[in-house]
C-alpha cells in the first residue's frame, strides 16, 4: 500500500536508501569527479564511465539542500554534458522528458531539429518587416525583411505574440495619455493606469517626464532654478 501511495510500481524493487554526504563533503566529492572528467576529456570511453558516476552523485542531492553547489556554473555545464549524453541513450524519449526530477542532476531532454522535422509543427509561409532572431525550444530562427521564408509555425508564432505585445503596448500608451478611450484587451487597465488617465486632466501626462502642468512646470510643483 505504502509503495502504491509512493507512485512506485508494485513489482519494481525498492531503491536502496543513500547515504547523503555533508556539505563540505559534497563539495570535495564533486570536485574529485570533475578533476577526474578534465583528466579523461580526450578518452571517450573514460569520459562517458566518469559522466555516469558524476549523474550518480548529483542524482542523490536535493539542490534546496546544497543551493551553492547547485547554482555553480561548473555544476550546469556538466548537466549540459549529462544532458547531451542522456540524449544519446534514449534517442527514443521525446523532447521535454525530464530525468532526475527533484536531484541535482534534474534536467530536460532538449528539442532538435530532426525532432522538429519528425513533428507534427505545420509549416507557413511568411515574411517579417525587420530583423527578427527567434529561439523556440532551443532552436534558433534569424529572419531578415524582403524575403519569404517557409518555416515551422512555433517561431512564426513567437514573432507574431510579439507584435501582438507591442502594438497592446502602444494601446496602453495611449490610452493612458487620453489619446484614445478603448483597448483590445482590457486586462491591461490597472489602477495604475487609471491614475495616470486622470491626472491627465490636469495637464498632460508625458512618458518618463512626469505630470507636466503648464503654470508650474515638470512634476507639478514650483520650478527650481540652477
């Protein structure tokens, strides 16, 4: 009942408990096994016995527990390595699989572009207006205004929710300085907003230059002079 309430299969053997390492000791662990992994770098298959115990080690740590150790850059480039080396042993698993969940060694099996190409993404057919550099999943997109590309509709999408954000943007300004009394969307009219629409009645309300009030000058109050 216990194993069933765990989320574990009934008939897969209990993993054996681990013993965690201190702190300090957790520290000087690591730094062992990577000493070890830059000593192996040019023998594959040395390299690839050292990933495994390195996955290992940080499978058994809860990074709330060591935040140090898991915040290090040197930490997230031996996941990136890991992650790389996963990839390859289950060339199977879908892109967004997550290993490790809840370890130090936790990670996510990234998107590529044969995956891409195995998808079910439609493509479209488009042209941009400027330069536009997109990333999706990883992937990365660069476009250039006057010609017409066919790509996969997930980076079309990013350029199309951007400009969608920057013209709301526009609306927003607007309506805020009284230059126009409707949005699109009306979830982008905060107090904030309202406050500033009606200090507009007093004066007109300038971007980054405050409420501006022809008798008395920028901000509201007396001018001061040099």
């Amino acid at each position: 009942m216990k194993r069933r309430q765990a989320g574990l299969p009934e008939d897969e053997p209990a993993p054996a408990p681990v013993a965690v390492p201190a702190k300090d000791e957790a520290a000087d662990e690591f730094k062992e096994l990577a000493a070890r992994l830059y000593k192996v770098a040019d023998d594959r298959e040395q390299r690839v016995k050292v990933l495994d115990e390195l996955e290992g080690f940080l499978a058994k740590l809860n990074p709330k527990d060591y935040p140090e150790l898991a915040q290090s850059e040197t930490v997230m480039r031996f996941i990136d390595l890991i992650a790389e080396r996963k990839a390859e042993q289950n060339k199977d698993d879908p892109p967004g699989t997550i290993y490790g969940r809840g370890t130090m060694a936790e990670h996510k099996k990234a998107w590529t572009e044969l995956d891409l190409r195995k998808s079910d993404i439609a493509k479209v057919e488009f042209e941009v207006n400027e330069n536009e550099s997109v990333i999706w999943q990883g992937l990365r997109r660069d476009y250039e205004p006057g010609i017409t590309y066919t790509d996969y509709r997930c980076f079309v999408d990013l350029i199309r929710e951007k400009n969608r954000n920057l013209r709301l943007a526009v609306e927003h300004t607007e309506y805020m300085f009284k230059q126009r009394n409707t949005l699109t969307d009306r979830g982008m009219a905060t107090l904030g907003s309202a406050r500033v629409r009606g200090s507009a009645d007093r004066g007109s309300f300038r971007p980054a230059a405050g409420l501006f009030e022809p008798e008395y000058g920028a901000g509201g109050g007396d001018e001061e002079t040099a």
